[in-house]
C-alpha cells in the first residue's frame, strides 16, 4: 500500500527489461542483433530491480512473467530479477522466451523458487512454419527450441506454447499439435499450445503471410472439429472458436479484461496502458514523481466493466478474460500451466466475481 490506498489487485505482473531479440519475427517490431553481449548485459540489473521493486507498491500479483517486449535471456543476470520478484511476495513466476539461449541450469533456477511455468515462442514444428521467425538457414535455431521445450518438460516444467498464425502454420497445426502429444506422453508433463493471429499493425513490410480464408477453415477443421482428438495440449474450445473468428473477420466474440487482470510495465519502465490502437505511455517507474502519478492513472483505469476499446485485438492474455467473463469454468483454464495452481485460481475467481458485482451494480 501507498499513500493509504490499496494496491492493483490482478492477476498477472507483465514486467519488461529488455527491448533487443536474436530473432528477425517479422510480425515483431523490435530489430534483431547479433551482439553475444548486448548493452544491458554490461551493466547491472539493479535499477531493474528498483523499479520491480517500486512497482510490487502498487501492484499485488499473482504471476510474474517477464514481458515479450524483449529476449530477456540475452541478459545475462535476468535470473535476480526473478529472485527480487519472489523476495516482493509474488509467489508464481514465468519466463517467456524464443527458446534459443536458455540453459539447462537458468531453468533449475527458476523451477527452485517455487511455481514455474516456461512459455515459449514456436509457431510449428519445421523451419516452413517457422520461416518469419528464424532467418531460412538457421535450421540450429529451431533444434535449440525443441532442446529447451523437451528439457524443461523432462524436468516437470510445463510449456505453454505461444504460436502466431501465419498462412504456413496455420494450415500445418495439425503436425505440432501431434508433436506436443507425443511430449506429452512422454514426459507426462502439462504441454498447451495457445494460437493466435497476428495484429498486421505490428508487422515489418510485407514479409509476412497473413493466414487466408482457406486456411483459417482448415484450422477450424483440425482444432474445432477434431478437438477432442488435441484437447490434452489445447486451451478451452471457446477460445479457438474465439481465435477462428479472429482470422476470418478480425473480432472475437468476448469482453476484454486486460485492464482487470494484468499491469504490464514496458521494457523502459513506462506503465503501460494496450488499446486497439497501440500502447499509451502512462509514466516511468524510473520516474519518482511521474512514476506514483502513472500507478494513480493505471489504478483508475482498472475496469471491471471490460475494454471496449480493446475488441479486435487478440493475445494470449485473453484467456483469462474468458474466464473472468464467465464463458469457461475454473477447470478450463486450470489446464494451462500459468492458471493450474490453486492460488493462480482464487486469484482469478476474485476477479471474476469482481466483474460479476460489477454488472450487477450497472443494471
């Protein structure tokens, strides 16, 4: 608590330190480097920390996970941040990632400070799938992030898979969905596949290959159609018809509530704000004086209501919305590693019955 008011209370802590990748996505805007030690890395992860530390007096979470604004493993003492974050009391933690530069022993880190969950970026299983992601020849690329999902699950570690839908993959999902059940089987461990289209306002030139007509039938036909076949690696049926919607006119059919149940804070510290139309910039955790007047902006912005500016985009965050909207049950969205603990689920009920109080009061 600050100043006598109560903190945010959400769901997830979406906190960025970095805004540099290894990779070329070209639905991404961030622009590739090839430095094995890059300007972050050459200088301390303290400042990081004060501001995670700034932020936890405003922001009360369940799930801390580091932001997709950047590849955090390029730095090379990104495992304190994740230490700083369990020592400010947020007790589950996730690390999202490209999967090309994590290491065996990080990850036994991060699994020793108590629940953890790996979310990694792969849009399919070969290098067609992935051609807007990994340059063409960097075929070792993909080897490294099929090593660091199977090491992770070998050691109980679920994955959530965070697959963007371009024309390629998604017309091939059916070969990565039977690959995430075979691992499954395998290593008996939670292994969920969550698709997404992609926002063609992010995207680099015209290198990449939005998903067709045709090809958004076909994913209805292998997802929707046959999902009690891919149900075990898949979330909820109401979010893929959500994500077929998506591709076929650009909308899905429920309310947002990113507000609700997530803070997210940007790469240079600013708290951040997602609309339709892009990011809005509320104010530096860096930033004494703007810093407390951001959280007091972000703070008022927290809705129970739902997002009306926020319909035609789509992320993988929506599935809470799902649920804290009332159109999947607690046992849905406990199949995803990040919602499966009991803790991750009371957090999420509140919410829910939060916006349930808030309709009602509306009426």
């Amino acid at each position: 608590m600050t100043d006598g008011r109560q903190r945010i209370e959400c769901f997830v802590l979406d906190y960025g330190i970095y805004w540099d990748c290894n990779l070329h996505c070209s639905y991404c805007r961030k622009v590739p480097i090839r430095s094995a030690n890059p300007s972050l890395a050459r200088n301390s992860i303290d400042r990081y920390i004060r501001g995670l530390e700034r932020t936890a007096l405003h922001v009360d979470a369940v799930l801390f996970k580091t932001s997709g604004w950047g590849e955090v493993t390029l730095v090379h003492d990104y495992l304190e941040l994740f230490r700083a974050a369990r020592r400010l009391g947020y007790q589950e933690n996730q690390l999202i990632t490209n999967g090309t530069n994590v290491r065996k022993e990080q990850l036994v880190s991060l699994q020793n400070l108590g629940h953890f969950s790996l979310q990694v970026s792969l849009d399919g299983v070969g290098l067609a799938e992935n051609v807007h992601r990994f340059p063409p020849l960097e075929a070792a690329c993909l080897v490294r992030v099929w090593e660091t999902v199977e090491t992770a699950l070998s050691m109980g570690i679920p994955v959530e898979l965070n697959s963007v839908l371009t024309e390629t993959s998604t017309s091939r999902i059916q070969s990565l969905l039977e690959r995430l059940l075979a691992l499954r089987e395998r290593y008996l461990t939670q292994v969920v596949c969550l698709p997404r289209r992609v926002r063609v306002k992010s995207t680099l030139g015209n290198r990449l290959h939005l998903p067709s007509y045709r090809a958004a039938e076909e994913f209805e036909k292998v997802v929707c159609e046959s999902y009690d076949k891919y149900e075990p690696v898949l979330p909820p049926l109401a979010y893929l018809e959500g994500v077929v919607s998506h591709l076929r006119d650009g909308y899905r059919s429920w309310t947002a509530y990113d507000t609700l149940t997530r803070v997210n804070i940007g790469a240079a510290g600013q708290v951040v704000l997602h609309t339709k139309d892009g990011n809005v910039d509320l104010g530096s955790v860096f930033d004494d004086d703007k810093g407390e007047a951001a959280f007091l902006r972000r703070e008022n912005m927290h809705s129970a209501l739902g997002d009306a500016n926020y319909q035609d985009k789509l992320t993988q965050f929506d599935i809470h919305s799902l649920f804290i909207g009332g159109q999947i049950t607690i046992e849905e969205i406990a199949r995803l590693p990040s919602c499966s603990s009991q803790l991750a689920q009371a957090r999420l009920q509140r919410l829910r019955r939060a916006v349930a109080d808030a309709r009602v009061c509306a009426s």
